[in-house]
C-alpha cells in the first residue's frame, strides 16, 4: 500500500508540474544542414524548467556576421581608394600631355614666323622689321628682321593657349647682283629663353 501511494504521489507530482510548465509558443524548429535545431520551450520571464534547461544546452551559436560586414567594408574602402589614385594619376598625365602639345604648338608658330621672315627677304632682301601673323586658331607669331646684308639675324617668337616659345636664326642672303627671288641660306637657329616679341 505505501509503494503503491508513493508512485502515485510521484505520477500526480509530475503531471502537476507538467501542468504548470508552459507550452512552447515558438514556431516549429528550422534544419540547417541537415540537423534540426530545437526551439526554446520556455517562456520569457519563467522559471527555468528541466526541458527548457535540456532546449537552452542544444540551441546553437549565434551566428557572427559582424566579421563579414567589417571585411566587405574594408573591401569598398580599399577600391574605392585605388580608384580615385588612379583617377589622379590619370588626370595628371593628361595635364602633362595638354601642356606639351601646347608647347609644341607656341614652338609650331614661331617657326612659321621664322619661315614668314625668311620668304620675306627672298623677296626683298632689303627687308627688315617685324612681320606678324597667326597659324590655327590660337597660335600667333612675330619675327623681327635685323637686316645686316648679307648676314641677316631673324628672332622669331610664337605663342599658343598660353605657351612661349622663341627661336632665333642667321642667315645669308645673296643680294644684288642677283635677282628675285634672292637665294637665302640658314647658317643656325635655335631656341631662346627670355625673349617674347608677342605681347
């Protein structure tokens, strides 16, 4: 009788407390790999129960998708730094480049001016001055004849978007007895600095 009483105490004991314990009222567990993943049976706020202990030990990590975000942050940062490097080195180098056509350009026109002097005194070979002109659409030129018969020095200058340039030239010309066109001979010509006949 008094097995038979405890057994029976033990039974209602156990279905009171199963009576008590709250039911899960979480949606039914999700597989991930192939695995199923217990819920949590236990409410919030509640005692802890033997099979809430039981869920809580089997519940998994938590997943960690922090590292993740920091890494693809660094990823954009460290693109995003090496295309505005290359953007710069690029717009440099086209700078670079503007800058020596221009030059070349101003150099272009003095020595159309220098060609503009030198076909003036194959016509006249008492010429002397300056003569002017314009090569393009922004190039300009000014040469200046210094007229010492038959050594004749010519001192060109041109200009372009800005850019200087000035050449400098002696040259020979065989005056009378001969005729137009005078026969004309460069001896040198090179470039100067310093000097501007263009304003």
């Amino acid at each position: 009788m008094k097995s038979a009483t405890k057994q029976g105490s033990r039974s209602f004991a156990w279905g009171f407390a199963a009576g008590l314990a709250p039911r899960c009222e979480r949606p039914a567990p999700r597989k991930r790999g192939g695995e199923p993943v217990p819920a949590c049976c236990t409410a919030p706020g509640s005692p802890p129960s033997l099979l809430g202990a039981m869920c809580s030990r089997a519940s998994p990590r938590p997943r960690r998708c922090g590292a993740a975000l920091v890494l693809v942050i660094f990823a954009v940062a460290f693109v995003a730094v090496l295309a505005v490097a290359v953007l710069d080195v690029a717009a440099t180098d086209l700078g670079i480049l503007r800058n020596h056509q221009n030059g070349l350009k101003a150099l272009y026109a003095a020595q159309g001016g220098l060609n503009t002097a030198i076909a003036s005194l194959r016509t006249d070979c008492q010429s002397s001055g300056t003569v002017s002109g314009t090569i393009g659409a922004s190039g300009q030129y000014a040469a200046l004849i210094e007229n010492n018969l038959p050594l004749v020095t010519v001192t060109s200058t041109g200009k372009a978007a800005g850019f200087v340039r000035t050449v400098r030239a002696r040259v020979v010309v065989a005056g009378p007895p001969f005729k137009a066109p005078f026969p004309v001979r460069v001896e040198w010509w090179r470039e100067v600095a310093g000097v501007s006949l263009v304003p």
